[in-house]
C-alpha cells in the first residue's frame, strides 16, 4: 500500500484560443491551443486509517471542503471505488488562483492521478479523464499535458507535437477576473473575423516547430471583453514586447499574460523590470519559466 505520494500540477497557457458558439447547455464550443508551463503546484498525498478528505493548503482563503476542485477529484474516486480508508492532502500554491492558467484544474488532475495510484484502482489515463471532465472542462487536458488542440467545450482533446524550448515570461496584475463574465459578455456572434485567431495555422506551424510562426499566431477572442474591462492587461502585452518578446497574450480568460522569449538575456531583463524595476507597478506576480513538455505524471517524492 503507498502510503504517500509527492505530485506536481503544472499550470497551462493558451497560445490560442477562439469560442465557436454558445451551447444550448450554457457552454461554448471553442478551438484552443493548450501548453504546459513549468511552473507548478506541489500537492502531498498522504494516505489516513480513517474515512474522509483533509486539505491543508498555504492559502488561507481558499475553500478546503466539496468547494475546492482537489477535494472533488478525490471523493468522486473515492466514493465511485468505495474506498474505505481516507487522505489528508497538502497543496501548495505557486501558479496564481483564478489567473487563465488552470491551476485549480491541474491539482484535481494530479490528484485523480493520486489517489488512481494510491488505492491501486486501475483507471487508464483515457479513463482519468473520462472522470476529469466531470470536475472541469480543462481537467481532461492536466492529466494529458503537454502541447494539444482542445475542442468542444474542452474535452475533446488531440495531442500535438512538442514546442520548441523558449523563454516564457508569466506576469498576473493584481485584478482577479471572473470567467462567468468574460463570457456571458462574449458577442461571439458579433465579432470580426480579425478578433478570431487562425488555429488551423498555429497547428501547422507547431508541427513545423517554427517558435516565430506561432508566436505570430498567438490570439484570444475573450481579449476583446477582458481588456476592455483591465487595460493593465494591454499594457503589460505592450511592456514584454518593448522588453523583447517575440510576442505577448492574454491566457484563458485573464488576467495573467505570457510573453515569448528567444534570448534567454531579453527574458531575465524583462524578468528584473516587472519583478524589480519600473515594470512592477503593472504585476503583482511574476515568473520566468518555460514550456513543460513530459506527458507522463510520476511521483515527485
């Protein structure tokens, strides 16, 4: 019996994201370019005697019952197997809460993982993410990892090949957006074709490997409600690309943004100015990390 587990829950971007339609169920179908970063959350799991879930976590306002995602992960496996003995599971938080980069999602995936490995249940990674789905629309593509197109409302998953290693600048201002209301404000209807990025050809040009055509393509319909409502979000696009940034964009629905670096050197610099210098008044948090590309999850201990 493993008695504990040392996980890490790798945050995402999204190189591009486009929303099709509005779903008579509420969701959008949409078409998205999903990357791994290396930054990451640790998640210890460790196994209890007695029945039920603990969560301790390092943020004091996050929920640690049924409210928070590793919670869920952890009872729908446990209820669905029966398992009789219980968990205690303390998450650490490095990738920022409620940004564009699926951090919860991520430690509910890991956590699926876990307590799959845990209690020797047996699930496939497809079916992992058959359950995932279940919990979020982007829990499916944590477990996957890597570089994928998402479609549907997210599940629909096809994996791509790796991107080329650069330098990705993460800078979140100090707003907090909800998701709800960037789309329930999206006229996906009403936008110009401009507002809409070319998926088909940031597809192609990863499966060329060519770092700069991507980057050309980098786009996200939600920009066109969010940025109005956060222009910070805009000026710290513009701020990593005066910096050297092969380009900039807006993850998910906000307000984290990401710049592409080629030049580790410009990378540090912007790096220094948003976390040190003149930048630092547009970003409460900032990291310099880069593309995570290992499909496989293993146990961290």
């Amino acid at each position: 019996m493993i008695r504990y587990l040392g996980l890490k829950a790798y945050g995402k971007i999204n190189l591009g994201l486009d929303v099709l339609r509005k779903r008579e169920d509420g969701y959008h179908d949409v078409r998205m370019i999903m990357q791994t970063v290396s930054l990451y959350d640790k998640i210890d799991i460790y196994l209890k005697e007695t029945p039920g879930i603990e969560i301790v976590t390092n943020l004091f306002y996050l929920p640690v019952n049924e409210n928070n995602l590793v919670y869920k992960a952890a009872k729908l496996l446990m209820d669905e197997f029966h398992v009789t003995q219980g968990v205690t599971i303390h998450l650490k938080k490095f990738i920022p809460v409620s940004a564009g980069m699926a951090g919860g999602s991520s430690d509910a995936a890991s956590v699926l993982f876990g307590v799959n490995k845990m209690f020797k249940l047996g699930l496939t990674r497809q079916e992992l993410m058959e359950r995932g789905v279940k919990i979020g629309a982007d829990v499916p593509y944590c477990i996957m990892r890597g570089t994928a197109l998402s479609e549907g409302i997210g599940e629909i998953l096809t994996p791509l090949p790796d991107m080329p290693q650069c330098q990705v600048l993460i800078a979140k201002p100090g707003v907090s957006v909800s998701t709800k209301f960037v789309y329930d404000n999206l006229d996906a209807a009403g936008l110009k074709e401009s507002d809409h990025p070319d998926i088909d050809g940031m597809v192609a040009a990863i499966k060329s490997r060519d770092i700069y055509q991507v980057s050309a393509r980098l786009g996200n319909v939600l920009e066109t409600v969010t940025i109005p409502e956060y222009p910070v979000i805009a000026q710290i696009k513009e701020r990593m690309k005066e910096a050297g940034a092969v380009n900039a964009l807006m993850s998910g629905s906000g307000p984290t943004v990401f710049g592409i670096f080629t030049s580790p050197l410009a990378a540090e610099k912007a790096y220094e100015d948003m976390r040190y210098g003149e930048g630092k008044t547009l970003a409460k948090q900032v990291y310099l990390t880069n593309f995570y590309n290992t499909r496989e999850v293993t146990n961290e201990q």
